[in-house]
C-alpha cells in the first residue's frame, strides 16, 4: 500500500504481513485495527505505526489515514464486485433455451462474511445504495460452508448416433452407443457417470440430487434424409449441503 498523487494505492503487490502482524509495510488490516482497537488482534501500536507513515504522505492525521484506506479498499471491493456482475451478464448466448430465458444478474444486498466483515460495512455502505450486512455466523461463515457443502461435480455429455459415439471431453471419456441411442438414454449416462464420479471423489450421499442443467438434441441431415443426432446433455450435483445437515443448521443472526 502506498500514495501516489496524492491517493491511497492498494496492491497489487503484497509486500507481506500487515504491521500489526510483524510486516514493515502498511496495509489495509491495519487500517482496520486503527480504527477497531476493540475488534482486531495485532499490535496496535505498529499498526499506528503505518497509519502514522501513510499519513504524512497524505497530510492527514494517523485516523484520517486509516480512514482513506478503508473508503479506498471499499470502493475497489465494489468495483470488482460490479466487474464480476457484468462479465456474467455480458456472456454470449449459445443456445434458444438461454435466450427465452433471459436471466440477468442484478444484486439487491450485499452480504458480507469473513473477519474483516464488521469493519468493512460501514464503509461499504457509504459507496453503495444497496443494503450491506453481514451473514449469520459471519466469522466462521466460510469455514461452516466449507465442512458442510457436499460433494459437487459438473460434466457435459456430447452424443452423435450416426457415428455412434458419445464424448465427456473434460474427463478425457468417450464411448461407443447404439444408433437408437435417445436424449433420455444421454441424461440416464450422464447422471450415472456423476454418481460414480462423487463416490471417487469421497462423497457418502448413495443418491446425489443430479439436475439436468442443459439438454438438447438435434437432427442430423443429409442428402435431404436424417442420418442421426446429435445430442447435448449437461448435467451437475446440484450444490447444496451434505444430506441431514440442513434442518440443524438455522444461522439466526
């Protein structure tokens, strides 16, 4: 973290840990224990240190310096957020099905989880006319998705009759089928290979909840008569949390 022309930078370099944490470089956490005494571990006193030193770069107070740090951290978070909104929003539609469909992502809230959750909300809020808050948990947030999520996988089925072959290129598989070979037979294929795909991976869920997420099929013609088709099927685990631990798991705020 640095100032040039007069403005806090942020990255991208990491010039390693924090001051509060025995780094020689001020960085953002220590901003936020300048400002949370009472909410960050660290010394605050070094962390002081580095406020003091990027102060005197901006003319400010150690506090103000802090504070520009958190405004300028808040605002760079938002835009990475609306960049990633906009990426999703701007990919090209492939198929009639996406297009009817239609769907944009437009974010209503801002949930916010992780250990410098309580000191980023304010400040977030002050850049954003969406409503900010934390999750439920928020400091163990990450860690309860990551012991609860269950085993989840994707594949993408690609089937041709005429030449009677099927393809799941990401998993380098490929077989041969019969030329009476159906869209429903290709969804059968897919879910089996996912299952079996879960159990290697360490999953304990004997019937994982597969959905269907894209299935087309379309004929294949020439000479003025259908030779075969041509089949698409993607499917995945749907995502969600390892079976029985839902119900017990309310995260009242």
């Amino acid at each position: 973290m640095r100032v040039e022309e007069g403005e806090v930078v942020i990255g991208p370099q990491r010039l390693g840990p924090a001051m509060a944490f025995g780094g020689t470089v001020p960085t953002p956490t220590d901003a936020m224990v300048v400002l949370n005494p009472d909410g960050s571990d660290g010394d605050r006193s070094r962390a002081e240190a580095g406020m003091r030193l990027l102060g005197q770069a901006l003319g400010v107070e150690t506090t103000e310096a802090a504070r520009r740090v958190m405004a300028t951290m808040s605002r760079a978070i938002l835009d990475h957020a609306w960049d990633g909104v906009a990426e999703i929003n701007g990919k090209p539609v492939y198929t009639i099905h996406e297009m009817m469909e239609n769907y944009t992502v437009a974010p209503s809230e801002i949930l916010l989880m992780g250990g410098p959750a309580p000191a980023l909300a304010g400040y977030l809020s002050d850049h954003t006319d969406l409503g900010v808050r934390m999750v439920p948990r928020w400091g163990v947030a990450n860690a309860i998705g990551a012991a609860l999520a269950r085993t989840t996988s994707e594949v993408t089925l690609f089937a041709d009759t005429e030449k009677k072959v099927i393809l799941i290129p990401e998993e380098n598989y490929a077989t041969t089928i019969p030329g009476n070979y159906t869209l429903a037979d290709a969804e059968e294929t897919a879910k089996n290979f996912l299952t079996e795909k879960a159990r290697e991976a360490g999953s304990r869920t004997a019937t994982p909840e597969i959905e269907i997420v894209e299935s087309m099929v379309f004929n294949m013609v020439r000479g003025f008569r259908t030779t075969g088709k041509n089949i698409r099927v993607r499917a995945q685990i749907k995502p969600g949390l390892i079976e029985g631990y839902g119900d017990g798991l309310a995260m009242e705020p």
